[in-house]
C-alpha cells in the first residue's frame, strides 16, 4: 500500500468518526490526491454519513419545551396522580412541567410563571387538603397582591357532590386567581367521584386553549418510558377474601364497630402494603334497597339498560353498578324533577314525584358506585398475607324511615366469611411512621380513628423500636366503645405503649374528648415535641381533627411561651419536617 493511499484511508476513516460539529470542508483537505471536483464530492457524502451517526447516536439537542407549572393539592392521593399523568401529557404538548404540591410554591412566585394548572380536592367543611393549606391561606388574603395577566392558568377541583361544600376549595382558588389578574384559559371543572372522564375532558380542552397552543415549544422525539401501574388499582381490583367480621362494640353501645380480617393471599406483591397505606374497597348495594327503588317506579329489574362498561340489566346494574342514595345536579336534569330537602336521597326524590321514568332514564341520573378508602389497622410484619380494617357501621334515620351506609354494612353483615370482594391498595405519600425507629410518636385516634395506630403499634414491635409511644382514645362509653382493649392493655403491660390517654365523653357530666387531655397534659405533650415527637391524627375532619388542632396551638403557644406569630412558624416547622400528619376524612 503506497503512502498516498493510506494517507487517503487514514483521512476517510477520521472523517467517519468526527462528530457533527466539524464543518464538511475540513473531512478531506486539500493535501488529499483528488481532484477537487472529487474531493467535494466525497466532502458531501461523508457529511451524510457523519449526519446519519450523530442522529443514531442522539447527538442531535432538542429543542427545551415551554415551561409549564402543575400544582395538587391531594388527601387521599388522587390529585398527586393527575398531576403525574398531567406532565406526561404536557411533554407530549410541547411544555416541560414541574409538579409540585400546592404547599411546595410560594404564592408569590406565581407572578414569574406563565403557564399553570392545578388539581386540587377538598375535605371536611370546605377546606384545603393538608398539603395545601399554606397556599391556600396565603393566597386568599390576597397578600401577594396583582397577577399579570401572562400567567395562564386553568383549574380542576375533585370532590364529592354528596357533601355540602363540593369542591369549595378548588373553586376558591379558580376565582381568587382571576380576581387578581391571571388569565383563565379555560373554566374551572368540577369533578365528581366518578371524575376520570371530567377531568380527562378538562385537560384535553386546557391544552387546545389558545394561549397554550401559541406558547407550546418543539415537542420532542423522545419518549418518556411508561411508569409501570400497580396491577390491581380502582378499575382492576383484587378479588380477596373475607375471613372475619367481628364486632368490636358492648351490647350497649349506641355503635358498632367491626374488626374485619381480609385475606391478600393470591395477591403477591402487588398488594404489599406499609403502614399508614389505606384499603380501598368495592361494596354492593343492599338487595332490599334495590327492590324497595325498584317497586317505587313501577320496573321489575328485568330491563335491559346501557352502562358505559356496556349493557347490563337493570337490577344488576343498581346492585353493583349505580349509586342509589345520591342526588345531585345530574340526578335532578336527567329525571326532570326540582330539587327537595337538603338531605334527600333518591328513595325520597322518587316518592315525592308521580313522574314515570323508563329504566335508562333512571341509571343516566345516577352516578356510578364508587369504592370507599379505609384506614388499614394492621401491620403486614404482624399479619403476612392479611390485611385488617376497623369499620362502625353507618345506620341512622332520615325522613321518617331507617337508613344505612353502604360500604359498612356490606363488611359487617351482607358479605358471609368466605366471600370476595374487590380490593386495592391505596399509597398514602405521607401518612407512615418514621424510619428512625427512636423518634417518639404521639396517636391520636378516638373511634375508629384507632385504625391506623393499631398498625402503627403493630409495627414498632415488631420492629422493636425503641421509640416512646403515646396514644390518645376515646369514645362514648367505656364499658362498651373500648375498641382493641385486651390488645391495647398489653402493650401497656409490655412497655410498648409508654402513655395511654383514654377520653369517655358520656361516663361523666364534664364531657371529656381527646383535645381536652391534650391541654391538660399539655407541657408533657409539648416536652415530647421538643423532643423530636411526631404528631399523627386520624378521624373526623370537621369537628375532632379541627379541635385537636386548635388544641396543639393552645399548647405550643402556652408551653413554649410563643405569640400568635411563633406558634404558627413552630407548626409550619412541625409540618414540613413531617412532624404533623393527619389521616382524617
């Protein structure tokens, strides 16, 4: 091989190999033993192929997307997860998304952003979800001042129509974003339980508004690799198996509270579950009920009716299928009928009407069954395989006549041991015990906010932490609402449970409730905090969980010597170290 030659190799070699950035002219200099028409010639194939590899090798940069920011504010978890599925989909837009919960910006910072959706729940009487409160606060008092009309937002609330203040949070936060100058690019959409199809509605027409198509960067070629799903979710569950309903509560007791064992086995480990995590779990209506609905308009169950999962007939559909106790906005459209009381159902909506309605007129106006979310009560390092629930059955009187929860009454009498029923877990971001097994956890529980302190305790010895435990709880009676007594009794015995702080509100003329010993017991509370303590909360969100919380500032404020100031700075230090956790509904 002569010189020239190899010279002539070793230049088309290096030229193959060189990156894209070299310019065409510098593969093959003048000093190669072409012809020049023949060096430009090969200079332009070799440019091809130079462009052919930096493609394959993804050296090409892509163009950023338009930055965009979503912000939840989620309880149970719901939001978080459409605030996932919503990044996803806004690359695919042409925007690159940070999600944050709402808790996580500052509402000031909204001046500087130009694009914005938030998804955000509500609970109890109208408020925020915990992990939105700040925002939520901050914002409403209008102390950030004006918004530019640049920041381009729209808003998605999810709730539950049967409750009074229906997405009364989300709706504050649309209105107030507007009030203060931004641009809704789309109005605010307010999604009921069933809210899969509102909200995917919704996101459809918030990035077809005009200000999102005119502001969408270069939608990239890249992919973003699917999240792989849980196998068994709302829509897929587990059919696991009922192993004991057992009723917790006296024979005097104005409850009842059922323990209820659950068999996982089958489920692998989809279904591992932590403490803290909730159990969501699919009811059927009671067969009693169906046939009272259906003697009331004249159908005998046997008619064909079209579902959105298909065809399906009547009484099939009202057992498993369709909501049979709420009215809504929907319910009233459909049937043609004028709203009643506040707290009629649809038994009551129907008798108070002579108006004949065909069977598909009748499951068009109802919404769809839903599961209901418990607390889990036990540890899975205590009960491998099972899964234990803490349940009070819902019965009371409305409009003359006994009426009954769904969901409870399924678990504590409807579903025989031995039967199945759909199930899947529900991951709770927040709600768990520490890792650091000697930080001290305080519980506070009363009636079937025990649930996830069961599991709690559970856990601490079975991992043989070292940690002091405190546990607040209480009820009625005693005698008869003393949920887990022998169990609870033991731990005291064993030194597992180091102070346990009982509250029986009918027992005595002074009414006594879990925040009345939390201000009593106030500066050994307050000790504890100081200490490093972790506050968990479980149960009723309008009137237990707001007085304890009011009752936790009495005692910061009181014991620490603080003002209104250093109190609400000691508990915003409590909630962002996770210190103040509430599992309340």
């Amino acid at each position: 091989m002569s010189e020239d030659t190899k010279s002539v190799i070793d230049q088309l070699a290096a030229a193959i190999g060189t990156t894209h950035t070299k310019a065409p002219a510098a593969f093959l200099d003048e000093s190669a033993p072409f012809e020049a028409e023949q060096r430009n010639w090969l200079n332009g194939l070799l440019t091809g192929l130079n462009a052919i590899a930096a493609a394959s090798q993804g050296d090409a940069e892509e163009a950023p997307g338009t930055p965009m920011n979503i912000l939840y504010g989620s309880q149970s978890g719901n939001a978080e997860a459409l605030s996932k599925d919503l990044r996803k989909f806004a690359k695919s837009q042409g925007f690159e998304a940070n999600v944050s919960e709402l808790d996580g910006v500052d509402p000031a910072d909204l001046a500087a952003m130009s694009h914005v959706l938030i998804v955000c729940s509500t609970f109890g009487e109208g408020e925020p979800p915990d992990n939105a409160r700040s925002f939520y606060d901050a914002l409403m008092t209008g102390a950030i001042g004006e918004l530019p009309s640049s920041l381009n937002f729209s808003v998605c609330g999810l709730g539950d129509s049967s409750y009074a203040y229906f997405n009364k949070c989300a709706q504050d936060l649309d209105a107030k974003l507007a009030e203060l100058g931004a641009t809704r690019v789309h109005d605010f959409v307010s999604c009921d339980v069933a809210f899969e199809d509102d909200y995917a509605d919704w996101k459809k027409a918030a990035f077809e508004s005009e200000a999102f198509v005119s502001a969408a960067g270069a939608v990239s070629g890249a992919v973003e690799p699917e999240e792989p799903g849980p196998k068994f979710d709302k829509n897929s569950p587990f059919l696991a198996t009922l192993m004991v309903a057992e009723n917790l509560s006296g024979d005097k007791s104005a409850k009842r509270v059922n323990h209820i064992e659950i068999s996982l086995a089958g489920g692998t480990q989809e279904l591992d579950y932590a403490v803290g995590d909730a159990l969501g779990v699919w009811p059927t209506n009671c067969a009693t009920e169906v046939q009272e609905l259906l003697a009331v308009t004249g159908l005998n169950g046997r008619e064909s009716v079209q579902l959105k999962a298909g065809p399906a007939s009547l009484r099939a559909a009202l057992l498993t299928k369709l909501d049979i106790a709420t009215v809504n906005a929907k319910t009233l459209e459909t049937w043609g009928l004028e709203a009643g009381a506040d707290d009629q159902q649809v038994i009551d909506l129907l008798k108070s009407s002579d108006k004949a309605i065909d069977a598909q007129t009748l499951v068009d106006g109802l919404r769809p069954l839903q599961p209901r979310l418990y607390s889990i009560a036990s540890s899975p390092k205590a009960h491998p395989g099972e899964v234990h629930l803490t349940v009070g059955e819902v019965h009371y009187e409305l409009h003359g006549s006994a009426r009954k929860g769904v969901a409870s009454t399924f678990l504590g009498g409807r579903l025989n041991a031995g039967g199945t029923v759909g199930v899947y877990l529900q991951r709770s971001a927040h709600f768990h015990i520490p890792a650091n097994d000697d930080a001290p956890l305080i519980m506070i529980g009363p009636g079937t906010g025990i649930a996830p302190f069961r599991a709690f305790l559970e856990e601490r010895e079975a991992r043989s932490a070292a940690g002091k435990n405190w546990l607040f709880f209480g009820d009625q009676h005693e005698a008869e609402d003393f949920l887990y007594r022998d169990q609870i009794s033991a731990w005291q015995a064993s030194g597992l449970l180091n102070n346990l702080s009982l509250a029986w509100s009918r027992d005595t003329a002074e009414k006594i409730y879990v925040q009345t010993l939390i201000k009593k017991q106030g500066a050994e509370f307050f000790a504890w905090l100081e200490e490093g303590g972790y506050i968990y909360i479980c149960g009723d969100a309008s009137r237990m969980a707001s007085d304890v919380d009011k009752a936790l500032r009495e005692v910061i404020a009181e014991h620490g010597g603080l003002d209104d100031v250093g109190t609400q700075a000691y508990m915003d230090k409590l909630v962002a170290e996770h210190r103040y956790q509430r599992d309340v509904y």
